[in-house]
C-alpha cells in the first residue's frame, strides 16, 4: 500500500504550538514502528486570512479532500473577531467540515485515573469512564430551513426547523454501530421522541438499521433530557451513545466535562469511505486558539497527541498503535508531569508544552 498521507493545519493561537509536539510523536511512529506518513502542512483560519484574505482557500480545501485524514489544531483569536462573518476563522472549519460531508462526529469522553480528581463528580462516579458520543453533524436544527428572523404583526420570531431525512439518521445511526462492534458492543439512541416528531422518525430508523444489519449490538433507546441526566449520575452505564445535532452538541459537551479539563478532549469527524476504504476524517482536539495563553509554552498539547491517537486508529487501521499512545500520555500523567490546566494552585512547576511532548515520546521508547 502507499504512504498513507496526512494534511496538517495547524490554524491560530497555541494550535501550532500543540501541533509541533503532534509532529515529533508522527515521527517517532515512522522512526520506530515503521509507521510512516506523507505529511503536507497548510494554512487554516486567522493565518490563512493573514496570507490569502480568506480563511481557506480552494487549493487547500482541494488538498483535505485528497489526503488520507486531516489534523486541524485550533482556529480563531480576538484579532479576527471584528471580521466579516463570512470570512472569520472558524468558516475554514465549516467549510471543510460541510464539503468533506463529516456527518459523524466522535467524541470520547475517557477519564485517566490520575485525572480523576479534576472531575466536578465523585472519584467512583468518573473513575475508569470510557464513552463515545457520536453526535449527527451536518444536518437538523443548524441547517434546516426555513431559518431566520423574521416580521409577524407588531414583533419579531426567530425561526429555526428540525430536519432528518431517513438516510440521513441511518447513516449516523450505522457509524454508531460500527463503533460499538469495535468497544462494547452497545448503543444507547438519544432523542425527543415524546415531543418530536424528527425523533419519532429517528427513535424508528435507528431501530430498523439495527433490526437489518446489527441485531448483535445491544441497543436502547432514552430521551435526550433523561439521558443527560443519567450521564451525570451513573456515566459508567453507556457505551456509544448516538444522537442528533443539536442534543449532541450539548450531550458531548457535559461528558466531556465530566472527565475534567479541555486540554485533554480528542475529536474526531468522520464521513463516507473513499475510493480507499478509509472514511473523509478531519481529527481535531476539542479546544480553541486558546489566545490568552498563546506563545507562552502553556498549552497542553495532549488533547491534540490524543486527536492523532484517533486517526491512528479510524483512519490508518493501527488500533494497537493507538492504544499504544494513549497508554503513554496516561503513564506521563501518571507519573505526575502535568501541564498548568492539569495543576492545582500549589502543586508545583507546571511542565510547558515541550516538556510535556517530550514526557510522551519518552513514555512512547519506554512502552518498546
Ligand atoms: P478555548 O478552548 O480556546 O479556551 C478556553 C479556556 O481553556 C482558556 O482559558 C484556555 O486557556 C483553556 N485551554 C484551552 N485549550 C487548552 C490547552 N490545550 N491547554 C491549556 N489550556 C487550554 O475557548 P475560547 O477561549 O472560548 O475561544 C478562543 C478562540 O478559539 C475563539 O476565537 C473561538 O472562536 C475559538 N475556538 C475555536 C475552536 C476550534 O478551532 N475548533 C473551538 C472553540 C473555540
């Protein structure tokens, strides 16, 4: 097979500086597993604005389409919060999230045991957790139409329509059952069913795929509101839990948190296979540009280490090799090397961003 090829973009704010200790761990895989990748760098967000005068352009975008998987680290900062809205940092994303059709989008939320005292819930709630929120990310209430503001009488109604078409919830739908024929074998279908008629046509769907093609996965059905709160009082239950646009956008958010600081949380997007087999993925560490500690060596470059972790393992195939690197941020933590958002106030000097790659590349030649 040929050299597998990644574009990396590494965007704003401390998105460079996490992405130099990304490029070490790429090279310490091609160094010592025989891992080698293709590696072509370009410009996202506020630094292709800078260049081009838009936040991606169609060479770039042409590029992301090409390549085998695209690691993005953040976009965005207060020197562009003033620009047009149709040429803002974060349209970049957009675009390459909506033309690569990304509608699945990972988000694990896994608590190290020596991270879990960050968490806001109990030790035992938290300890051990390891879950996988696939939230739909292309379609429902964010783009439906109509939408929009509009004139009614004597005031104004703001308007935005839930929309899911069956192929839209069986795609979905079948990527959640993928994922937990790889982990445990279960799935648990989040929606309003008893208010919505989208989640009537979802709770269904769903069903019927399971009913067709994976009647070996268990799985349940919950409304999305009980279904947060049974994330905050006993996590530990779910495996892959699947759900629409908007609910996930606020479901993956609380479990993330469950699990302690943003400076850990990996991402994935995923869509259909291509000619390869392999999915258009873009891997992305759930944080922003972080300006108000860009430049300064603070970052904590593992939820990007981690993002790269999941390419390993949904793009390239090299599950092991996934484990493999996040046993060694967990040992690093473990051993107590910490980055400042890892810290409590008197615990010490914090490990700067290189010091903290570093730690896992030294980790990484320990695990040989
Ligand atoms: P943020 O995620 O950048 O930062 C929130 C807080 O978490 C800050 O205090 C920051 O210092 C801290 N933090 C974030 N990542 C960290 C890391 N790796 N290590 C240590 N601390 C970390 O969110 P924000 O401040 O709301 O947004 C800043 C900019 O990023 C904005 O322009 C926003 O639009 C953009 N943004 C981009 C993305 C993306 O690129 N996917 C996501 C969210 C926000």
């Amino acid at each position: 097979m040929s050299t597998p090829s990644l574009l990396i973009l590494a965007g704003d704010g401390i998105g460079p500086e996490v992405m130099i200790e990304v490029r070490k761990i790429i090279g310490w895989f091609g160094a010592n597993r025989g891992l080698k990748f293709d590696v072509t760098e370009d410009l996202v967000g506020g630094a292709a604005y800078d260049k081009h005068g838009t936040p991606l352009t169609d060479e770039t975008m042409a590029k992301a389409q090409s390549v085998d998987a695209v690691l993005l680290g953040a976009v965005g900062g207060p020197k562009y919060d003033k620009l047009d809205f149709s040429v803002k940092p974060e349209r970049g994303l957009l675009r390459l999230r909506k033309e690569m059709d990304l509608f699945a989008n990972l988000r694990p939320a896994q608590c190290f045991d020596a991270l879990a005292d960050f968490s806001s819930l109990k030790k035992d709630v938290v300890a051990g957790l390891d879950i996988m929120i696939i939230r739909e990310l292309t379609s429902g209430v964010y783009f439906g139409e109509p939408r929009g503001i509009f004139k009614e009488g004597n005031e104004r109604v703001g308007i935005n329509t839930q929309r899911y078409t069956e192929s839209e919830i069986a795609r979905v739908a079948r990527s959640a059952f993928e994922m937990a024929r790889r982990r445990n074998n279960k799935v648990c279908s989040m929606e309003k069913a008893n208010v919505m008629e989208s989640g009537i046509l979802w709770r269904d769907v769903v069903q019927e795929v399971h009913d067709a093609e994976y009647p070996d996965v268990e799985l349940s059905h919950m409304y999305a509101d009980a279904g947060a709160m049974q994330l905050t009082r006993w996590p530990k239950q779910f495996d892959v839990i699947v759900t629409d646009n908007l609910f996930g956008d606020l479901l993956s958010d609380l479990a993330a948190m469950l699990t302690g600081s943003l400076g850990m949380l990996p991402s994935a997007s995923l869509g259909l296979p291509m000619a390869n087999g392999r999915p258009k993925a873009l891997y992305e560490p759930v944080h922003g540009s972080a300006p108000d500690i860009a430049g300064q060596g603070k970052a904590n470059p593992c939820a990007c280490i981690l993002s790269f972790a999941m390419a390993l393992r949904y793009s390239f195939d090299q599950g092991d090799e996934a484990t493999r690197l996040e046993k060694a941020v967990e040992n690093v933590l473990a051993d107590g090397i910490r980055t400042a958002d890892l810290m409590q106030s008197k615990d010490g000097t914090p490990a700067t961003t290189t010091e903290m790659g570093d730690a896992v590349i030294r980790a990484l030649d320990a695990s040989l």
